[in-house]
C-alpha cells in the first residue's frame, strides 16, 4: 500500500452496509459548533464494479474536501464582509444595523473563516444555533456575567445571573442573511468564491403580516382626544389616518408640497435619520385629499403663517407643516421619535394598545372595506409591485371585499326558482 493511499484511509474509508457501500471523508470542524463533520456518499453495492466506483467517490471527495481546504482565494469572510460594507450603497441607519450584527454576531462565528469554506450547510447550521441561543452557547450550565463599562470591575454573584438561551428572533436572522447574501454574491462577482452558497440555503421563513389597525370607534376617540392636546396634533394625527403616509414622509412634508386648491398632497421626500431623503420606495406619489382635511390643512397652514409672524420671520411655503415646540419656526420638522412617542402616550392614556404605524393599517383597511379597488390603496400607500406588497400585508381585508364583490354581483343576476 502506497503512503497516499494509507493517508486516503486515514481521512476516509469505505464502509459495507448490506447490499450498498458508504463512502465517509473527515472534512474538518464545522466552523459554527466545533463538531467534526463528515461528506457522505452512498453506492449500489449488488455488482462487481461497486468497490472500483466506491474508490472514484472516495477520491472525489478527498478532493473537495482539498479543494476546500486550499481555496485559490484565501480571502477570509470578515475581509468580504468588510470590502461589501464598503462599495455598497446603504442608507445610514441601515449601515449602522448591518454594521452591528457583522461585529456581534457574524465575524464571531465566521469571521476567521476562509470564504471558499461557507457553504450552505455552514449557513443552515449557522442560522439553526442563532435560533436556539442568540450566543450559540454549548448547552452547558454557565454564570453569565454582565457587562461593565470600568475595566477593573469586580462583579458580584448578585450582579450575575445563570445563563439562560434566549433564541434569536427570526426576523433577525432573516436580515443576517441578507448581509451574508449580499457579501457572498459580491464574493462571488469579484471571482473569490466560484458561487453564492446563500442563494440555496435556507432561511427562517417570514411571519405573514399581522396588520392590527384599530377599530373605527378606537380612531374616532384616538383623533378626539388629538385635537383636545392641540390643533396641530389633531391635524398630524387626522392626516395620518386619511391618507396612510409613513411617519418620515408625515414629518416631512413641506407646505410646498399641497396644492389645497387642487386637493392633492405631492408626496416626493422621507424624513429618515435627521435628513431628507427620497420616498422609501424611491417613488413620487400624490395622494387626493377630502374636504374636510383639506379645511384643515388651511387651518394649519393660517396657525403657521400667523406664529411665524409673531416671530418677526417671514412665512415659507419651504417651511414644515409639523414640528415640535424647540422650533416654533417651522424650520425644522417634527422629529420622528417625538411623534411616535407622544402618540403612543396618548393611546396609553386612552387604554387603547396601539401605536401610530398602525393608523396606516387603518387607512388602508377601511379603503378596503369600503370596496376601493387593491391598486388604488397600493398607489396611496407607496407600495411598489402593482399591489402585490398590498395584498400579502391585506389579504384578509382583500379576500372580504371580494366576498362582498361576490355579493354584490348576485344579488343584480336574475331571480330562479329553485325545487327542492
């Protein structure tokens, strides 16, 4: 026997299981829980030529398993990772999201890793001990110790606490592979990996919307109690309930941006992070106003003109509609948290659990009850993909207006007699 051939049997061998022969090759630790893995082929074993072939497939894995070890690129994932983060075009917040989970969670486990060796099973595995322990701990009984900003804390045992395995939220994984898929597709583009492993691998399926708007009773005392705090509230919160726009792009409307005379509010520019972006889905869009909002937008615009003339400034179409008491001037908009915070204050003291993204569900619910057709509440909300984002968020509402288009459409066919 050949020394390669002794060293062959070594990291493989040929097993007999009845009528068939196993193929085994050692393909080193799986990088996410320390275990040894193996790459496993199955051969008819009825006919002669059997051993001959079980010996071709023990070769051929030996030299994947080889391939793997000494890829032609020996660029590591965190180096990907890395270059992604840096030729790819991200909104702030979201760089700073994607930059978090690469530091804690992604470069820990797979960072060192060479990326020829992430494969779909290494992102299945990965994926599948984040949704057990977001630490991806060994299952063995530890003090988990909290973390102190002085270095030369001393922590006490009642400070600590037994650890104990909190799953990861699906959600989050989900986004976990996006920047994995992302990196390896760019990996894949600049000729370091010979194909993207994420496009197979499976993911935590995503959690069918929920949409839970209140009920029209909870909105009517919900705008009530609105206009009581003040008009320009009552009005932010009114606007949001007709016409289902995002906060940012709520916050940062410009009285440029009504044509009261011709009831339309353009929708063109998002409020994100303390500047103004374009639309989330990059789309301009103008929404038809009703009456009544529109009497209440002049009312609104009137109350700005008049207190930025008791400012001794000069009124602005460029001005905000909405902002909060630090700039009575208008110059600034309402600020996104403030909104959400004082809004949900409100719900909360009205014993109503809600909060304010779902006056959109609101809007959008009551449209379709109402029997408006999916596309036009698509082109309300800004959603892309003629209705198709519409209709998974909104099913339920869509499948009862099509019950009631049912309805409607019998009750107009001609009367027969039945017999029974």
């Amino acid at each position: 026997m050949t020394a390669a051939r002794a060293e062959n049997r070594q990291r493989g061998r040929i097993e007999e299981r009845g009528n068939t022969l196993r193929v085994v090759v050692y393909a080193g630790l799986d990088p996410v829980t320390g275990k040894r893995t193996y790459l496993r082929e199955k051969i008819d074993g009825t006919d002669k030529p059997a051993q001959r072939r079980a010996q071709k497939t023990l070769n051929k894995l030996l030299t994947q398993v080889d391939q793997q070890r000494s890829p032609s690129s020996s660029v590591t994932l965190s180096y990907a990772l890395d270059e992604w983060m840096r030729v790819t075009e991200l909104e702030d917040s979201t760089r700073k999201t994607y930059q978090g989970y690469i530091d804690r969670t992604i470069k820990p486990a797979l960072g060192a890793e060479p990326a020829k060796k992430i494969d779909a099973r290494v992102l299945e595995s990965f994926y599948t001990e984040l949704r057990r322990c977001r630490i991806r701990c060994d299952d063995k009984p530890f003090i988990e110790k909290h973390k102190s900003v002085e270095a030369d804390h001393d922590c006490k045992d009642s400070d600590c606490k037994a650890h104990k395995c909190r799953p990861m939220a699906a959600s989050t994984v989900r986004q976990l592979h996006a920047i994995l898929s992302g990196t390896l597709g760019a990996a894949e583009r600049w000729g370091w990996i010979a194909s993207n492993p994420a496009r197979v691998a499976r993911r935590p399926k995503q959690k069918p919307p929920e949409p839970d708007p209140p009920s029209p009773a909870e909105a009517a005392r919900l705008v009530e109690e609105a206009f009581r705090m003040d008009d320009d509230w009552g009005t932010l919160v009114w606007l949001a309930m007709t016409t289902g726009v995002r906060r940012g792009e709520l916050v940062g409307l410009r009285f440029s941006r009504l044509d009261l005379d011709g009831e339309i509010i353009d929708l063109r520019r998002n409020w994100v992070g303390g500047k103004e972006k374009d639309t989330k889905t990059h789309q301009n869009r103008r929404i038809a106003l009703d009456s009544e909002t529109v009497v209440l937008l002049k009312e609104q615009r009137a109350r700005v003109q008049q207190r930025v003339k008791d400012l001794g400034v000069k009124f602005s179409n460029d001005l905000f509609v909405f902002s909060g008491s630090k700039t009575p001037d208008h110059s600034e908009p309402y600020s996104p948290n403030a909104v959400t915070q004082r809004y949900k204050d409100m719900a909360t003291r009205l014993s109503i659990d809600t909060h304010l993204h779902a006056l959109r569900h609101y809007s959008a619910t009551e449209l379709l009850s109402a029997g408006i057709d999916l596309r036009t509440v698509a082109g309300r909300l800004g959603h892309g993909g003629g209705g198709a984002t519409t209709l998974r968020v909104y099913a339920a509402w869509v499948a009862a207006t099509d019950r009631k288009a049912a309805e409607i459409l019998g009750s107009r066919m001609p009367k027969r007699n039945h017999h029974l």
